[in-house]
C-alpha cells in the first residue's frame, strides 16, 4: 500500500464498540515481530494531562542523550504525530510500509484488530527497526485493557483522574481509577500525585501487586500566557524551573515526567538536573492552551471533559480580557454541558469537528439553547474574530478535533 491506501484501510477499521482485551494486540504484535519486552518503558494513564506527561518525560530522555519512541494519541493534523523517534514524526514511506505489514499480519486472526490496536502495533514495531533506548507512551482511553497495556511498563505515571468515558470505563472516580491503574504491574513502579482523585484505588493496586510508588511534591508559581514556573521538593529538590506551557496543572504533569524519568534507573536509564531543566523548558504540546494571536488574543485547548474545562477555566484566570468569546464544539459522546459550565463567556459560538462522533447541524440546534450555531469550524472561527475586539479573548475549545481544525485554520502545520 501507498500512504493514501495505508490511511484508507486504517479508516476502514474504525468500530463503534467491541469487547476489548488485550488478546489481540498481543497476537498482532507478535505476528508483526513488534512484541518490544526488551526496551525499558514508560507508560502514562489519566483521564487529562497524558500527553503533556508524555512529552515531558520524552524530552528530558531525549537531552540525557537517549533515542525515544513516544506515542500519543489522538492526532490534532496529521495522523503520523502519534509516532515519533525523538521530535521526528513516523515518514509517509515507514507508515505506509508498517501499515502494509499489519494488514497482513492481521490476516487469518480469528477477531479484526481496531483501528488503535493496529496503530499500537505499529508503533512498537517501528520502535524496535529504529532501535530507541526506551519508549513512552500514553495510554488511549482506559488503561487495564487498553492495547498499549501490552507492554509491561517499568514505569507506570498516573496523571489527574476525573469522569470521561464513562459507558466504558464506569461512571464513579472509583471504577475508572481502577481501569487507569490497571497499566500496574508486578515489577512497576508508581508514580503518581498524592492528591490525585483515584488515590484509593491506585494504593489497592499498588498493594496487591507489592509496587514502589513515588508520589512526586511540586509547588507553582507564576503563571501566565508564556508559561508557569514551578519547583519540585520530591523525589528530588530542584528550584526554579519553567515550562513554556501554561496553567498551574501542567506544573504537576511535568513533576509526574520528572520523576518518572529518574525512575528509570532501575533500568540503566539516567538523567541529571541539566536534561531535567533543558528538557522540561523546550517541551511545547500543540492545542493546550496554545496562544495563536494577541490582539485579540486567541487560545486553542483541547479540553474535553468537565475535569479538563475546570483546569482550563481555573487557569484562564490569569488572563486579562475585555470580554471571552467562546467557540465550543464537542463530541456528542460528551459531557457538553459539565464543559460549559465551568466557562465564563460573554458570547457562545457552537460548531461541531468533523468526526464520526460529532452532532449534525440539526443535531446542534435541537441541543444546545443558548449560543449562535455556525459550522463548520473554520466558519465559527471567522465569526468569533469578527465580533472580537482587539483586548477581548476567543477561546476554542471542546474537543481536541476541534483543537486540530482551529491550528489548521490558524495555518499551523503537522510536524
């Protein structure tokens, strides 16, 4: 297959829902030679907060001098973002050939792999051709049966718990901590935050299985567009250190990195105060928080979940503006309006991303009473900086789908 017909058949295996396990993604794998028991891992579960962990670990990886897989998901442009050797995305020529691969691998199983289990596969065996000293992952929506879970972790980071994905993975902070923590194994260590909202279940988990757990410590301080500084009190006292990426939570996240990183020691893996700070500074995730233009001053975020809107919303507050002109389109599978109302606006604009789980037009207007319905995306957009006034603030957010369109609209490019 060519890239065109790799993306084709990878669209051909979305499904709606199926009974996961993680039968086969591990037969995939090993049909593919991408079982990867030999590299040291990470892996990285929460309901928000995933992939800025990711990226944060991977980059103090990357200044220590190591050569790292990270996979994410979803993508924001450019499907090929979720697989990357260092900063490198996955080429159209390795992607298409790997895709070629699984497509042939997947022949004669008794049950199709979805569209994730293959991209999961694929991944690892591009990891193992490029010969990476270790991988970081995010896990996708769940974690006990998610198919990265097939990799036992070395490391298992647990970002914030909070309720999405509730028909899959149990609608109290209970259950789903329980799913998160199943990315815990035998030889695991732990880390996670002490007040993060799964705590119990995480503990039970951690107990059972007779795991190290570090509970990283950090402290905020200031915050704005630009960034937020912070410094880490454990498992290592590091001060003033800064982030290009803003609102107070990402300070957690890149604690979370931190000591996830220094955890893989066990593994021969080592970085130093120098990668940490270097690493942590050059570290930016497209769509979280992401200032586009200033006057007026434009944020794109892909929240999406009411765990997620609060965090934006708390660290919105450090924004000065006249007025907030909000353009929110979500997936209907959401919690629309838990998101909304952790907002202050002074006007709502309601598109919809274009995805399978997205609302029709029609579907918007029956749904949503307050707010003008534009779509699609692009033409909410305009509308937003038509009404803005240079000292106002447009905020787009909902769904990272809706991230993706917006960056597009803005003219960013897929790496």
């Amino acid at each position: 297959m060519d890239y065109k017909a790799a993306l084709k058949y990878l669209d051909g295996l979305l499904i709606k829902h199926k009974d996961f396990g993680l039968e086969e993604p591990r037969e995939l794998m090993k049909r593919m030679g991408a079982y990867p028991s030999a590299i040291p891992t990470i892996t990285v579960a929460g309901t928000n907060g995933k992939g800025s962990t990711v990226l944060f670990a991977s980059n103090i990886l990357i200044e220590a001098g190591y050569k790292v897989g990270v996979y994410t998901s979803p993508h924001l442009i450019d499907i090929r973002e979720r697989i990357r050797a260092n900063r490198t995305a996955i080429s159209k020529k390795d992607f298409a050939r790997l895709l070629t691969h699984a497509k042939e691998a997947c022949k004669g199983m008794e049950l199709k792999p979805t569209y994730f289990e293959v991209m999961t596969s694929v991944a690892m065996k591009y990891f193992l051709g490029r010969k990476v000293d270790v991988a970081v992952l995010e896990i996708g929506m769940g974690g006990r049966l998610d198919a990265v879970n097939v990799m036992n972790s070395d490391v298992a980071a647990i970002t914030a718990i909070g309720l999405d994905h509730a028909e899959f993975l149990g609608n109290t902070i209970s259950k789903i901590a329980q799913e998160k923590a199943g990315i815990i194994h035998r030889e695991s260590t732990v880390v996670v935050a002490k007040d993060n909202a799964g705590i119990d279940a995480i503990r039970k988990r951690v107990r059972d299985f007779e795991c190290r757990i570090v509970m990283p410590e950090c402290v905020a301080g200031k915050d704005g567009i630009d960034g937020v500084s912070f410094k880490m009190r454990k498992p290592k006292a590091i001060a003033a250190m800064k982030t290009k990426m803003p609102g107070k939570f990402q300070a957690q996240n890149a604690c979370l990195a931190i000591a996830a990183a220094m955890e893989l020691g066990k593994k021969g893996i080592f970085v130093n105060e120098g990668s940490i700070r270097k690493g942590i500074l050059k570290t930016f995730w497209p769509g979280r928080m992401q200032v586009v233009k200033k006057k007026p001053l434009v944020i794109i975020d892909g929240a999406h979940n009411p765990h997620g809107a609060e965090a934006l919303s708390s660290a919105l507050k450090a924004v000065k503006r006249k007025k907030t002109i909000l353009v929110f389109g979500c997936l209907k599978d959401k919690d629309a309006f838990g998101m909304l109302q952790e907002y202050d606006y002074d006007a709502l604009i309601v598109t919809s991303p274009k995805s399978g789980r997205a609302y029709s037009k029609a579907e918007l207007k029956r749904t949503f009473a307050q707010g003008e319905i534009i779509t699609p995306v692009s033409s909410a957009i305009r509308k937003a900086m038509k009404i803005a006034g240079r000292d106002d603030l447009v905020l787009i957010t909902g769904s990272l789908y809706t991230a993706g369109e917006a960056l597009k609209y803005f003219g960013f490019k897929a790496p």
